[in-house]
C-alpha cells in the first residue's frame, strides 16, 4: 500500500506530509512532522495527553488518522505560544505550579484554549468538565483549575 | 507493512460502490472514537476504510417539513451547541453530552455510537425514545429504517455490507413534547452507564400523557424500547401509582449482565429508579415547568 500524501495546515503554517493508512493524528504528529509537544498516554481517547484542535474543534490526536487530517486546519501544543511569548494559559499554568511531572500539561492547555476560545467566562464548574478527559496523575486538578480560572480573567482584561 | 486502504468518497453513490466491492472487511468511518480503539487493540482488522465525512449532507442540521435531520456524521459537539434542537429533544441532547470527553465529543457521531450497537452508548435510548429514523443508503438505494431496527446484537447491526446511514429524521415535535435521558454512573464523568434511561412524551393540556416512548440502554445485549412502559404512562398524569408502575416494568424489561460495573441485581433496580427520574424530568419540561439540564 502506497503511503498516502496529505496537506493540512498545521499552526499556521501549509503542511504537506505522507503517512501510513492506519497511522493516527498523533502518530503523524509525533514521528513524520516531528512535533512531539501532544503526547500519547493511553492511545485510546481516555486521557487526553493527545489533545489538538480541529477546524475549531478539540480532539484527541490518537483517534484520528493522518489521512483525516486532509483539509484541516490543526493547532497543537507548539501553536500556543506567540513566538518567544508565552500564551496567558502557558504563563498561568507556570505560576500556579498547575504541573508536576508534565505529561498532561501540553493537552491541558490545549483543551483549556479551545475552552476559552469557546466560553471565554467559564464557571469553575464548567471548566472542570471540560477538562474531565484530560487526565493527571500529580497535581490533583486543583492548580490547574486555579491556573484556568486565572488565564481566563487574564485573557478577559480583568486580571493581570 | 499494512493492507489497509482508505478512501473519503465524495457521493453516496461512490461509497456504496467502494463497500460493495471490497473483498476483505470494510468499515464505515464517521468521527472514529469507537473505530479506532477497536483497529489500535487489534480487535478489528479492517483492509478497507471509508470515511464518509466528505459526502454532502452526512455532516450537519437542518430543518425539513417541520422536524429536523441530523447528518449521521456530526459531531455530538455541533448537536449540543443547536439551539433549536436543545428546545426540541433536551434528552437527546444531554445524552450526547455524557459521551466520552469534551473530546471525544468533538468527533463522536450519532450514527457511529448507533452502529457500534454497544447496549450502553448513550445517545442510542434517547434516539430510541424520539422515535427517531435512520436514512440508510445502499446499493438498492434508500431506506427509511426505525432506530429501534438497527442494532441486532453486541456489536452487530441490521446493515448490509454495502450499506450506511446518511441522516437521522426526528419527528414534527407537538406541543407540550419533551424527553429526557439519565446515566448512572459510580462517578461523575468519563465512565460508561451501568444503566441508561430515555424517556420522551407528549402531555395534553391537563397534563396526561397522549404519547410516550421509553429506552433502557446496559440491561440487555441490545438498547430495549419499552413498549409496556410506554403504555403505562399514556393516558395517566405522573401519579404515585403510574411511577410504580412504571418502575416495575422498566425491571421486568432488564436482561442484564453481571460484570464489574454492576450485579443484576443492581442494574435491574437502578433500571426501575432511572425511569421514575426521567419520566418526572420530561413530564415537567413537557408541561414547560423545567427546561434545565438533567445532570
């Protein structure tokens, strides 16, 4: 089976890429494109490590495939920051020590931008089920919640 | 190296060829989230894939002769942000929303959590419970196909090789019609139901019951609707005595398993005290006393 050629634009930037049928996203991701930032913890959309966003939408990269990903318009982990300067939600997740060992963190904070892309007030509640699919063996949530909460009044100019 | 092909037909027609010519297995691909863990665990060995998401209509909502249709590979994500489908069919909606993540929900599909025909997918007792009609396309062309007649088995559906479903119709909605659906669950989130309820009804005026459907999802190897249940409630207000009544047939209706989710025992009588919570929840948002969340 040939590979498949396929073009996405991947945190801005026109990406072209081959891939293996049945490689994931985040297989693509990972080992063709080399952006190692989404990482995989379960493989099987439990965890959340994975986490990008899709034509606006978060998903986990591990339950998708490469050849999907034709068309699309993706943002991982490495598209957060502008350039040298931390996104708010990086900044936040740094000075609340929302982060232990860090695996869960690239997807955390993936999904925490697709949650306040989406709901820019989002109640504590809110954002505790929004982020109830990204795992974390360390921290407890509670620091990234504060780290969330915090980001977004950033982000609204309600906080510095 | 890998057999596997893939292709993303542009037509219902070049779909329904693609399935129809494949020597091996082929699979249907809508969002993924069930297709994928099955391919990765080795469960399933497809040699073709057919993503359907670039044929038109299978993605999206709209309104027609009243109802909606809602293309089988739509996002749960885009039917929970529908205004109009979250004043029609709440139970429908908030069924969706219990399934998997929030990412999970951004790929998942109505007709993909249907034709995995697992008995505990969520969104399959409250699209039992709407009445809702599955638009399957195939070879023969098109057929308009009961929810209810769908899943056949763990895993196994009425479709033809060469078939899939493109949309989903619900019905015109009467007035002082509403649904709702519960899960229960030993947390709060990301799990899988120990047993599922969803529940629609039409009231009249004085509040009594003129239509009724009801599902149980995770009792049995199959959703079951429940046309006893069902009857139960037409023509009766949400009494004490209706409850009961309804209660009990909800667990005469339970065939369930023994696994580590739950005895029999437990899901039989949790199966009973669902149903009780679900009707009380869509009589009131019928009578248009609650239009809240479920959970």
């Amino acid at each position: 089976m040939a590979k498949q050629y396929v073009s996405a634009t991947i945190n801005g930037e026109q990406s072209e890429f081959l891939c293996e049928t049945q490689q994931s996203m985040l297989d693509v991701l990972r080992d063709v494109i080399g952006l190692t930032g989404a990482k995989e913890g379960c493989g099987s959309g439990d965890c959340g490590a994975c986490s990008i966003i899709l034509d606006g939408r978060l998903v986990c990269s591990c339950l998708m495939l490469g050849v999907e990903a034709n068309g699309t318009t993706i943002t991982t982990i490495e598209g957060i920051a502008q350039g040298d300067k931390l996104h708010p939600i990086q900044q936040k997740f740094l000075e609340h020590a929302a982060l232990q060992c860090g695996f869960c963190t690239p997807g955390l904070i993936v999904a925490t931008k697709a949650l306040l892309d989406e709901n820019p007030n989002p109640t504590e509640t809110e954002a505790r089920y929004w982020l109830a699919g990204n795992l974390c063996r360390c921290t407890g949530y509670d620091k990234v919640i504060r780290a969330v909460m915090d980001a977004a009044a950033v982000m609204r100019g309600e906080a510095a | 190296m890998s057999n596997l092909s893939y292709a993303a037909p542009t037509s219902v027609d070049d779909a329904v060829k693609l399935l129809a010519g494949s020597s091996g297995l082929a699979k249907v691909l809508s969002g993924g989230t069930d297709l994928l863990v099955q391919m990765r665990s080795g469960r399933l060995k497809p040699d073709l894939i057919v993503d359907t998401k670039k044929i038109p209509g299978i993605i999206g909502i709209r309104e027609e002769n009243g109802g909606f249709v809602i293309g089988a590979g739509t996002a749960g994500a885009v039917v929970e942000a529908h205004a109009g489908l979250n004043k029609a069919w709440p139970g429908l909606v908030e069924a969706l929303d219990l399934i998997g993540s929030t990412q999970v929900q951004g790929r998942c599909s109505l007709a993909g959590n249907l034709c995995n025909a697992s008995p505990a997918a969520d969104s399959v007792p409250a699209l039992f419970a709407a009445g809702a009609i599955a638009v399957v396309v195939g070879s023969k062309g098109k057929r308009e196909v009961p929810v209810e007649q769908i899943p056949t088995a763990p895993g196994r559906t009425s479709l033809a090789k060469d078939e899939f479903i493109l949309e989903f119709k619900l019905p015109v909605r009467p007035a002082r019609s509403s649904d709702a659906y519960l899960r229960f669950i030993p947390r709060t989130e990301m799990d899988i139901a120990v047993v599922g309820c969803g529940i629609s009804v039409t009231l009249n005026e004085a509040g009594v019951c003129t239509a009724a459907r009801v599902s149980l999802g995770a009792v049995a190897p199959t959703v079951l609707l429940l046309a006893d249940a069902a009857a139960i409630l037409v023509g009766h207000t949400l009494d004490a005595d209706t409850l009961a009544k309804l209660d009990a047939a909800a667990q005469a209706a339970c065939k369930p398993i023994n696994d580590k989710r739950g005895t029999i025992e437990y899901r039989t009588k949790v199966a009973g005290v669902l149903a009780r919570r679900v009707a009380a929840i869509a009589f009131d948002r019928a009578a248009g006393k609650s239009t809240g969340k479920a959970h």
